[in-house]
C-alpha cells in the first residue's frame, strides 16, 4: 500500500490505534504515495524533507491543476505523518507543523426539496425486476432518508442490527463509533417488509446449501452486501425513474436532505450533529447555511417589494415570464 516505510507504520498505527476506516486508510496511502514519489523524483528522502521541500510539493500540485480541496487534504495527510514520526521519535521536529494549507472552498452541500424526495421514495416502491428488487429498493431509500446515513454504513448495515422491529439503529460510523438514530414509522415498514422477503429467500438459499448473509442487503459479491457503487447506480436509476434530475441525486444528496429537512423543521444542531456522526458540530453548521440561502431565493421570488431582476436571480418567474 505504501511507497516508504515511515508510510507503513503510520497506516498501521492509524488502524489500530485511531480505528481509522478502510476507504481513510486507502485515501492516507494514495496522498502518502504520491508525496513520496515527489520526493524521490527530486533525490530527497521523507526522513530528511524541511518545510521548504514539503512547500515545493504543495506548489507543484498547484502547478498541475490540483482542486484546493485536493491540495489540503493532501496536506493534512503529510501533517498526519510527520506528527506520527515526530511523536514516535522518528526524527527530532515536525516539518510540516507550521505550514499552512490552501484551505477548502466553502461550497453548499447541495440538497433536494421534501417533494423531490417523496418523488424518489415512491420511485422506489415501483423499480425493481421482481417484488424482492422493490422492497429492498424502498428499503434502502426509506432508511437512507430517514436517518442520514452514509451510503457505506447503510450498504454494510447487519443483519442483527434490524431484528426486532426497531424504533432505532445502531450504526457503526467512521473510526468504529456507535451512534442511535430513530427510525421513522415508513422506514420501520419498509424494513419490516423486506425482512419478510428477505428471511424467506434466505431460507431458500440455505435449503441449497448456502450459507446464511449477515448483512441486511446481502450480495454474492466479494464483499457479501450491496456495494457502494451499486448503490450508487440504483439511485441514479431511481431519479430517471422519478423525473428528477440525475445531476442532483447521489446518496450523498440524501444525507443532505435529511439534515436540511430537519433543521427547517425546527431540529436543534446538536442533535443533527449526533444523528449525522459529525465529530465536530462546525461541520453540521453548514446547513443552517443552506437553509439561509432557501430562505432568501423564497423572499426574492415571492415578496412583493422584490424587483423582476430579484426574482429571475433567485430562479422565479417574472409576470411577464409566466405569460
């Protein structure tokens, strides 16, 4: 996975350690790589590179045409690795202590309304090859929508974590932690019905000779559950299907709603926080953002006093437009 190995022990010591998730791992491992293939090419070695060797770096994945949200986090990954050397007295500083990253651009998640969302949730209940592909479909969105998940802790959910008819879910997020998230009374239906579906083809299979899936959305590929990239393609399909555009949906985007959805209806931010796994509540702060920038498009396009030029900015129609 690595090019060094001042890289390898830190990925090591991240997994265990820290609990780091696989998809962090492997993203530390490219950024790394990368770095320590720069500094090879310049006959430099990671052991003795000072800030300026490591500046230079970070110039040239600017020259290249690196977004800033590229530069930093690659930039964070080399912080991450010095402060590991530096700690376990791999060398005597930390080169990269004062170095400063280009920062990430403050863009908007973007988000669907409630009604585009109603319209992907009964998309679901009508898509599928057979009535098992539709349950499992409503499943999926109903508990996507209903509890903010990420598409790899919905995908990866046990079996064990859905027995029981719960009013909540245990999730494992990002770094091993545990987070309850509510279900709501159509997600709790639609995990009822695809468990019926779901334990009687199981039953099925075993009488085969198959073993028995411990995942909720089981697969026979090598991961054993619906993967992330499937996923991703059903709820593209599952736009088409609803007359919603392909561009905005991802299952991101659901997660998004969700915390939107809630924080317009009167939801405390800590609490979108916890449901969401945030570690820091300045992340879940960007909704109240979102949220701001709904609120001024509904005044420019409805407010009397708004002028025409108001009103086509924030996506309205003037009275000689509707004509």
């Amino acid at each position: 996975m690595s090019a060094h190995p001042w890289i390898a022990l830190f990925l090591d010591a991240q997994a265990a350690e820290a609990g780091a998730a696989h998809n962090t791992l492997l993203a530390y491992a490219r950024d790394l790589r990368n770095f320590s293939h720069w500094i090879d090419s310049k006959n430099e070695n990671i052991e003795t590179a000072d800030q300026k060797l490591i500046e230079d770096y970070l110039v040239s994945c600017d020259a290249d045409g690196l977004s800033r949200a590229t530069r930093a986090r690659r930039l964070s990954a080399i912080k991450q690795l010095y402060r590991f050397a530096f700690e376990d007295r791999l060398r005597a500083d930390n080169p990269a202590l004062r170095i400063k990253g280009p920062g990430r651009a403050k863009s908007l998640p973007k988000t669907l309304s409630e009604e585009e969302v109603d319209q992907l949730l009964q998309a679901a209940r009508d898509l599928g090859r057979s009535p098992a592909d539709r349950l499992r479909n409503t499943c999926l969105m109903e508990l996507l929508y209903a509890t903010g998940m990420r598409v790899s802790e919905l995908v990866a959910l046990p079996i064990a974590a859905a027995r029981g008819d719960p009013q909540m879910l245990m999730i494992r997020g990002k770094g091993g932690k545990e987070r309850m998230v509510p279900l709501s009374p159509p997600a709790r239906n639609a995990l009822t019905d695809w468990l019926t579906r779901r334990d009687s083809d199981e039953e099925t299979a075993r009488s085969k000779g198959h073993a028995p899936s411990h995942f909720l959305f089981p697969s026979r590929g090598k991961s054993g559950h619906l993967t992330r990239h499937r996923f991703y393609l059903l709820i593209k399909e599952l736009a088409v299907a609803a007359g919603v555009s392909p561009d905005k949906v991802t299952p991101h985007t659901l997660r998004h709603a969700f915390a939107t959805h809630l924080l317009a209806n009167g939801a405390d931010l800590r609490a979108i926080q916890m449901l969401l796994g945030h570690a820091d509540v300045a992340t879940t702060e960007i909704y109240t953002h979102v949220l701001e920038e709904r609120l001024k498009s509904l005044v420019l396009s409805h407010h009397p006093l708004a002028d025409d030029a108001d009103r086509r900015s924030a996506g309205g129609k003037t009275s000689s437009d509707g004509q």
